[in-house]
C-alpha cells in the first residue's frame, strides 16, 4: 500500500513502513507540513499490527539539511507540541526506527537521525551539526543524544566546530550501525527492518521501550522497573505462538496480542 501526501511519503511492504520526507529541492529541510506529515504518518502506523518498523529517508538523495531557515524566518516552526522538532524529536515511536542515510544529514537532519533507533548510511553521507554557525543550538536533542553515543571528546569537536563528518567516522564510532554503497542505504535499511519485522510486534516494543529506559535505572531497581514493562510478553498470545511454531518446525504467525 502506498499513501502519499506532498511533504511526506508512506510506503509499506512486509511489516515496515518507509517514511520519505519529500521536499528534495529544499535538500529534504523541515518544515511545519514536514513535522505534521510525520506525526500523522506515525499515528496511522502505530496501532497496526501488521507493521512492525520504520524506515526513515529523504527523497532526492538527501537525507535532511535540517530545519528548513527560510520557513524558520517566516515563522513557520517545525515543532510539535509534545513531539518535538520533525514530530519525533521529544517522542519517537514505540516501535523500531531506522534512518536511512544518503547526502547530507545535518543540524536538525543529524538529530532525526539521531532520534531513530538504527541509523544505515551510504559511504558518501555526512553528518554534522552546524548550528553554531548560523547563531543556534541543536535543541532538537543532538547534544543531549550525541555524547551519550559516542566518546564524550568527539560529541564536543562535532557539536562545537559545526564541520561536516563522514559517515565512515561514525561508523567507527558505533552510531552509524551500516556503511552501503552509493544509493543504497534505504535497501540496506529495509534489510534491517525486515529483520526487525520478522519478530514479534510485543516483543519487539517491549525491548525498545527497556533499552531506552533502562538507561538511568540503578542495579538495585533494575529488575523491579524491567517487571512490569516485559511480563505481559511472556503472557501473550504470541508467546504462545512462538513456542509453539518453534515445537512445530514452522514460521510464527504474529497477532500482536
């Protein structure tokens, strides 16, 4: 099924959904209609069972130059109220999101990058986050995400020189998790999410939402906070499925209950 509207692209095949910010003349920048195509492609998808992960990308061969300046100027601000910069900043969705990298992902372009889960990159993309430059702050949470994913020292020389960095070098660094050819990133990150998809939708939510939580939780509260987020895994219907797929030599059908 494919759903289109100017600014944003929705297309599904095999339990992923590809999110295409469709503005290539603009290098992908981010506008007010860019955030709301977001969030409502994101409201569409996230109560479906038959779709398991995102794949984000920009149209044209760019992923995103970031917040889009002239619109900035005429006051269009592409910010959600309780979402954040692109409508994903401050709340990404419960379910996997990989970013698919190809040109330039830069200011606000790095830190949707950044709010993504996974992040493939073609071997000619770079990645930066330029504010300084132009009198602003990557408030859209690239200095807040950065030094928690890479080397403190290295976060600082990106965030305080504004330069430009290969995807090469953030692939060494661990926050680019796949370095594709030329024009392949969104194949390598549908690789990915098939992947991803394949597994069980409640599964899959659970060890996000873990992940992302578990950050700040002492050893002490651990086990006591992990409780309540996985327990109803282990007592759904796809549980049950899986065990007994796995009995039966078969492929499980996920419901997502």
């Amino acid at each position: 099924m494919r759903v289109s509207a100017e600014e944003v692209l929705i297309e599904e095949s095999d339990g992923v959904a590809v999110i295409t910010i469709n503005r290539p003349k603009a290098r992908n920048a981010v506008n007010g209609a860019v955030a709301r195509g977001i969030v409502a492609a994101l409201d569409s998808l996230d109560s479906r069972t038959d779709v398991s992960a995102y794949v984000l990308t920009g149209a044209g061969g760019t992923f995103s130059a970031g917040m889009d300046l002239k619109a900035f100027l005429a006051g269009d601000f592409p910010v959600i109220e309780g979402r954040g910069f692109g409508g994903i900043a401050e709340a990404p969705p419960k379910k996997p999101l990989i970013a698919a990298v190809e040109g330039y992902a830069l200011a606000g372009g790095f830190e949707l990058a950044l709010s993504c889960d996974l992040i493939v990159a073609s071997s000619e993309s770079k990645f930066g986050l330029p504010e300084p430059k132009r009198g602003l702050v990557a408030g859209a949470g690239g200095i807040m995400r950065l030094p928690r994913r890479i080397p403190y020292h290295v976060a600082m020389e990106i965030a305080l020189t504004g330069d430009h960095y290969p995807a090469s070098r953030l692939y060494e660094l661990g926050l680019v998790n796949r370095i594709t050819e030329p024009g392949g990133a969104l194949e390598g990150a549908l690789e990915l999410a098939r992947k991803i998809a394949a597994n069980a939708p409640l599964a899959l939510a659970a060890t996000k939402k873990v992940i992302i939580e578990s950050a700040d939780w002492s050893i002490e509260e651990m086990f006591k906070k992990q409780g309540p987020i996985i327990n109803p895994v282990f007592g759904s219907k796809d549980a049950m499925e899986g065990a007994a797929a796995f009995a039966e030599k078969r492929a499980p059908q996920w419901r997502g209950e």
